[in-house]
C-alpha cells in the first residue's frame, strides 16, 4: 500500500508508514480525515439531512469540496478556542457556531460515520517515508486511537462550554493493525502475477471485532478446473495483501483483496500465522487468491498445479463471495485434496481429548456437515465441565485429518481456532470470549464468531482414536448408538445426511457424500478406496464407531439436544479404562 490512506466499500486503510499524525492539528489537515469528510457529507447529501441544509446555508455553497475545506478550518478552530471566540474572531462561522444543537451533531455524525467504517492501520517494513516505522506497533494504535479521541472531545467540549460527565473509551483508532513486509519466495513463472504483495506479518486487534459482511452464507461447492486461472485475473498490487497460513501441517500463502481485508484478517484466529523465517525458501503447498478480477468475474474453483506442486484456489471478486464461509471453506479444500492424494482420509467434523475426574480419558471425533451440531457439542462439553471434565483439548473444531500410524489411527487438527454460530451457543458463553473474538453480522441469522480454542502444537502432535461418531442432527432415538460392523456403519457415514440449518443456501433434509463436499466430494473416487481401509481399520483395532445424535436439527431441541447428547457420551467415556 503506497497510499497515505485509502476507503473503498466502508473500509479504510490508514497507511502509517506513508504518514502517522501526533497532534490534532496533523490530524484534521489528513488526507484522511478529508476524504472522511467528503465520504461523510455525500452521505447527508443523499439522506437530504437537516444537517446537509444548515451547511450549505451557513457557509453559502453546495460544493462539497468548498465545504470540506471550511468544515475543516472550523474544526481545527475548535481544538483550541470556544465557540464564542471563533464567532468573534470569524462572522462567517458565527451563526454556524451559535447553532450548537446542530454544531454537536455534526461532530457527531462526523465521528459515528468514522467508526462505523471497518478501520486497519498498517505500517510497512523496510520503508520509511514522513512516517512510521521504528516506534512501538502496539504503542502506535494506542497513540492514535487516544489521538482521535482526544480530538473529539476538545470539540465538543469548545462547542457546548462544559466538560462532559461521563468518558466513553472506545476503540476510535484502528479496529486492525497489520505490520507488512516484501516478503520474497520464489514464485515460478506462472505466479508472477502475484509478485511484491505485501505479506502480514503481525496483527493487533482492538477487540470486540465486529464486522458486517454482505452475506452470511454460502452456496454451492467448488470444482476443479484444469487450466490455472491466474493466467486470465488481473491484479492492482497494491490493493492486495498476504496471509502466511499453517493449515495442518501444510503451508498456505492466502492472497486477498482489500476490499475483504476483514476476512482475510479473521484467518489469524483460525489458522496460526507462519513466521517469515520458518519457511524462508521453502515452497508453499497451498496457494489461494481470494477476490480476483477477471473476465468471467465469477469463479469459485480450484486446480492443481502438478507441475509446481501446488493446489491452487481462486475466487473472483464478486459482492457475492463476501462471506468467510468462502475464505476457510476454500483453504481446507484445497487441504483436504492433498491429504486425499497422499492417502490420508479428511474428516468434516471435531475431535477433542476428554480427561474425566473419575480418571477416564478419551479422544472422540465426531463428523458431520455444516450445521450437524459438532461444534455446538464442543459447547455442550464445557457447559458440563464442572461435574465431568477435569481437562479438554480440542484437536480440531471443523476439520481434521486421519491418518494411520503403526497401524492405529490418528487424529490431526487443521484449525487453532473455531468458526461457530453464535445463534447455538450459550449466550453467556459468547459474551466471556468477546475480549478474543471476531463476530460477524451478530444481529442477523447464522450469525458467526471465530475465536482461538487450541495451540499449533496442539493440534498437529496426533492422538489416537477411541471414539469416531456421526453427528446426527435429525431424527430422534438413543443418543448414543453403536454400529457392530464396517458395512453397517458406511451407509451412515457416506450418505452425510443432516437438517439443514441455513448455514449454506440449502434447505431441508440434505445429503453431501462423506459429509465433506470440501475435498471427498471433489475426490469421490479417491475416497471410497480410503473409507474402505480406515473403517477397516476401526474395526480392527477396536475404536467405537457410532452416531452422535445431537437433534440440533429439530425444532425445540437446538439447545438440549447437543447437552443431552453430550451428557450420554460423557457417561460413555466415564467406562473407559
């Protein structure tokens, strides 16, 4: 980002190696605080506000770059005079200032408008301009944030002549900070599209984090191509940035548009970020390109790249993509197509480590598709903690990866962290991990939290199997049940049957092969072998296998059906030795 700052599609990018403002001063003669402004006032044009009509009256025009300007000079005023002195000194501010109903709610809306906007500060290794570079990153975002309050209030404090009774101190710097750097890998030929994007190498969040994307669902699964699509996108470097990603035991290099920065910014509480030095010179196994412009414009596809050994993602750039349903789905797809190809069996579900206070352990996966009621059962686990559970270590929350070792099974995790819906969570839940997590569209159905639930070393140190279940969200009986053989228990667990619960577009009671359209389903073929050899192996070792019946797709039940479910289990395990 070359820019002093820049504001597309309710984003703004603070650019703090480009310019870092100290005094209020510096900050309302901004380049930024003026294209606010002028977003601002365009806003109340269209609106025909009260408002809109006071200003271009009191300053006699309806240019609104004129009033920008002399907006702007009132302001600057204001940090350091009353407004009694600014009429004496100015006549042409003197009914403006006089008007201080209407003066405070323009500094109101000024400042709501500002921090209604989605707001990331970056600071660029490796450039120094009048800007920033060497002070605290941390420090910075605090400074700033102080800055920008501390302006607000002077204002209004000259406006209305008394200090106010109480202090709100509210994040009004940047939700997001990101350090970046040109990070260099050897890209072949048929990547150079994608040279000299910036790279994420830290990020703070001022949390709560909560973002308002477009959609908050997702449709459809992604298909393989056989040609790779960069060769047809188009990309302004400038306006994408890069996210070094851990998923499982590979590497992904996460290329985003800014204009889906908070998606791109949310994978940091999913997928631990990679250290530059740690993959210095070393090939990313995963590539994905979210946001692409392109002739066809809609594109949700992948290809593997034989030839580089890549499996490569892309999404173009379309209102429709902006979910992040798009942004981790894609990943763990492409994830999962390698696991398939080297001869590992992905898992669409959650597996935990249960240490129970009468001495019993277990490690239980349990599967299912989106909306099935396995996160939602992690929920119920530590709801329940108190009476059973001495320790819980959550191996994977969506999406694991098994893998037979001296002939046992093992399970891995791909995720550190959890993408659940916040509607089939215990309210008093969600509130506790406010300070930690990233909430999307909370006011609407199939609201979304992402927050960090397990470490990197965690989830790739392999455990072993004890329990392997179907999470059956849509019929009633036991709610733990035994299936005696491999034939017996496929039909189950390839069918993927669950109540859709307006996680995706369907409707209904639906069916996607294995329960995984990311991967199996694109691989149906491959898999098949795979079932075959790790339920074989199940059996043979003596893991149980079963369904889970969660009933979280049935009408009343969405909040007791995971707890009486997870109930049964835990008295399950209690008998484990």
């Amino acid at each position: 980002m070359k820019k002093e700052f820049s504001i597309s599609r309710e984003k703004a990018m603070i650019n703090f190696t480009a310019k870092y403002c100290k005094t209020p001063a510096q900050l309302l003669e901004s380049e930024g605080f003026e294209r606010v402004l002028v977003s601002y006032l365009t806003s109340i044009e269209k609106k025909k506000d009260t408002l809109y009509t006071f200003l271009i009256e009191g300053f006699k025009t309806d240019n609104i770059k004129v009033l920008q300007d002399k907006i702007t000079g009132m302001l600057k005023l204001l940090v350091v005079m009353s407004a009694e002195e600014i009429a004496k000194l100015n006549k042409e501010f003197e009914g403006l200032v006089e008007s201080r109903e209407l003066c405070v709610k323009l500094v109101e809306g000024i400042y709501g408008y500002w921090r209604r906007l989605e707001r990331y500060t970056i600071v660029q290794h490796s450039k120094i301009n009048e800007g920033l570079e060497n002070v605290s990153f941390i420090e910075a975002n605090t400074e700033f944030s102080a800055l920008v309050l501390s302006t607000y209030r002077k204002i209004e404090k000259n406006i209305v002549g008394v200090k106010p009774k109480v202090y709100r101190q509210l994040p009004a710097g940047g939700n997001v900070g990101l350090i970046t750097s040109n990070f260099k890998w050897n890209l072949p030929e048929e990547y150079a599209v994608l040279k000299d994007i910036a790279f994420i190498d830290a990020i703070v969040i001022d949390a709560p984090f909560i973002i308002y994307p477009k959609r908050n669902t997702r449709d459809g699964v992604f298909k393989e191509v056989y040609e790779n699509p960069l060769n047809y996108c188009k990309l302004t470097k400038e306006h994408w940035f890069c996210y070094r990603a851990k998923v499982g035991e590979l590497l992904a290099y996460v290329y985003f548009h800014r204009d889906f920065m908070a998606h791109g910014v949310t994978m940091c509480n999913l997928f631990e970020m990679a250290d530059p030095e740690e993959v210095k010179g070393k090939k990313p196994d995963i590539v994905y390109v979210f946001g692409a412009k392109d002739e066809v414009g809609d594109k949700t596809v992948f290809y593997h790249d034989k030839e580089n050994d890549i499996m490569l993602g892309y999404v173009s750039y379309n209102e429709n993509i902006d979910y992040f349903g798009y942004m981790k789905k894609m990943t763990l797809t492409l994830h999962n197509v390698k696991m398939i190809e080297e001869g590992y069996l992905p898992i669409h579900g959650a597996m935990v480590n249960l240490k129970l206070k009468n001495g019993s352990e277990a490690n239980v996966v349990i599967m299912g598709d989106s909306g099935a009621g396995k996160s939602e059962s992690l929920e119920a686990f530590r709801s329940l903690s108190e009476d059973y559970i001495s320790e819980m270590t959550i191996i994977f929350d969506d999406m694991g990866v098994v893998k037979i070792k001296d002939g046992k099974a093992m399970g891995y995790g791909t995720e550190t962290g959890a993408f659940v819906r916040l509607d089939d969570l215990d309210p008093g839940y969600a509130f506790k991990e406010m300070d930690r997590s990233i909430f999307m569209n909370p006011d609407k159905i199939n609201a979304r939290l992402v927050m960090p639930v397990a470490t990197y070393e965690e989830i790739t140190r392999g455990y072993k199997i004890d329990m392997f279940l179907y999470a059956n969200n849509y019929d009633d009986g036991e709610e733990l049940e035994y299936f005696n053989s491999k034939e017996e228990a496929l039909p189950t667990f390839r069918d993927g049957a669950r109540m859709a619960k307006g996680t995706t577009t369907e409707k209904g009671l639906v069916k996607s092969f294995f329960a995984n359209p990311f991967g199996p389903v694109q691989k149906q073929k491959e898999t098949e072998v795979l079932l075959d050899k790790y339920f074989s192996n199940f059996f043979e070792t003596g893991v149980k296998v079963g369904q889970l019946r969660t009933r979280l797709g049935i009408k009343g039940k969405e909040k007791n059906g995971p707890l009486k479910a997870a109930e049964k289990l835990l008295e399950a395990i209690k008998t484990i030795k």
